[in-house]
C-alpha cells in the first residue's frame, strides 16, 4: 500500500511517519498492493486531527479523529477505519469481489443491519450553490441534493463538522 502522509500547519517528524505506516501495514493484509492511503494531519491551538482516507478497488474509507496529540489521534482513527471494514465485511467481500482473511473473535463487532425506515422522493431542481445551502438551511438538513443551474448535473451540499460547507459533485 502506497501510504503519503501530509501536514497541515505543522512540520511531521520522521518518527511520526513511521509510526504510520507501521500502523498502516494491518491494512495491508486487507488491500491489494495498489491501494492508497492519505494520511492528513492538522493542528489547531491544543488539538490535533488525524485523517485517513484509504483508496482501494474503487472505494473510499475514510474515519478523521482529534485529540491533544496526535499520536493519540492516529491510534483511534486507526481503531475506528478497522472497526469500519470489519464491520462490513461481508458487504464489502461482496461489492469488492475479495475475500478478506479471518480475523481473530476480539476484533469482530456484529454487522450492522441496513434498515432502511423512509424512502423519500422530491423534484430536482436546477439552483446555484447558494441557494442550495439556503433550502438546506430553511429544511433544517445536514446535506441537500441539487441540480447545479451552470453544468445541469446532481450535486450534494453539506454541513461540515467545522461549521463550513462542502460540495459533492461527480466525476
């Protein structure tokens, strides 16, 4: 697994580093030698942030952790991307056409059951991004699907854990 690790607003040390690919290579056993993994870590007065986005067979896992140090912060991200994929195991072996190795009783938690409750539907119209945050913000939602007015395709706008928004759109 290619591992690049990026530091926002802080200088990372070769110790770090290594701690991370040591911490990474448990994923290695899970992924094809050509998956990707981007760990980004941000520092911002007494709190620093890890994230990791691994890229493999056209999926994304992703988990991002803060804490005061941020070794402390890669050991829980890194607890909670595994739990992620051992959890969904069996989705994933089935989406991904692999089969991943047995893991040890301990490190299994139950599969969560996809339960979906509510089924909605809504017309799509066109808008610019700012009227999508308005609409999201007036519903009172997290996220808000769109037809972009300019390119005329679907995109998705969201809240953002920092308060900020971000905008999905496809390839």
């Amino acid at each position: 697994m290619n591992i690049e690790v990026i530091g926002r607003k802080v200088n990372l040390k070769d110790s770090f580093k290594e701690r991370v690919d040591k911490k990474l290579a448990k994923f290695s056993r899970l992924f094809h030698e050509d998956a990707s993994a981007t760990v980004t870590v941000t520092v911002e007065k007494d709190r620093q942030t890890v994230e990791v986005m691994i890229r493999a067979d056209g999926m994304l896992f992703r988990a991002e952790r803060t804490a005061k140090a941020m070794e402390e912060a890669l050991d829980l991200v890194v607890d909670v991307l595994f739990n992620q994929i051992v959890r969904n195991k069996d989705r994933l072996e089935r989406k991904m056409k692999v089969s991943f190795p047995e893991f040890n009783e301990e490190e299994i938690l139950p599969a969560e059951e996809i339960d979906i409750v509510r089924r909605k539907s809504f017309s799509v119209k066109p808008m610019s991004v700012e009227e999508a945050i308005l609409q999201m913000n007036m519903l009172g939602h997290q996220f808000f699907l769109y037809r972009d007015a300019v390119n005329n395709e679907i995109n998705l706008v969201y809240v953002r854990r920092d308060g900020k928004y971000g905008v999905i759109v496809p390839e």
